[in-house]
C-alpha cells in the first residue's frame, strides 16, 4: 500500500479533475482508517501538490451546505512527473 499523499497524487493521474470530497469517495475503502484520513489533511495535501506545481485549480463552486469546494487536476507536466515518481 501506497502512503496516503501518493495515492492522492496518484489519483489525479486518473482522473480529469477532482475535489477533497472526490478523492476522499475514491480513496475511503483503502485509506479511511488512517488518521490523516480527514478532509483538512486532503486539503492541505492538495494545496501542497499546487504550489509545488503537479496539480492546478480546475474551478470551484459551492457544495450543498455552501462550503467551497476547489476543484484540481493534473496538468500533463505534472502527471508525468507524479507518474514518473510514483509507480503503480
């Protein structure tokens, strides 16, 4: 099993675009029990991924509760790099 970061970055390889409600949906089954398993740590590890350029905002909007929800994907620089790091 992959750590929890990596599987993160991993996901966005996969997929267009996703948001920390998308990733923690698709990761639940494998990760849920870890402790960073909560949204603020998805967050922050998406953030993370942003500034160090694997991940772009994609849009935003608001959730059913009015919560913003920031929508990211993996440009095709940042795939490769995430991909060439990060082996299946």
């Amino acid at each position: 099993m992959q750590p929890l970061n990596y599987a993160i970055l991993k996901h966005f390889t996969k997929v267009g675009e996703a948001c920390a409600d998308d990733v923690m949906a698709a990761l639940k089954d494998q990760y849920g029990h870890f402790q960073a398993f909560k949204k603020p740590s998805i967050i922050n590890a998406l953030m993370t991924a942003e500034a160090n350029g694997l991940l772009e905002e994609a849009r935003f909007d608001m959730d059913p509760a009015d919560e913003l929800r920031v929508y990211y994907r993996a440009h095709e620089e940042g795939a490769a790099t995430i991909n060439r790091y990060i082996k299946d």
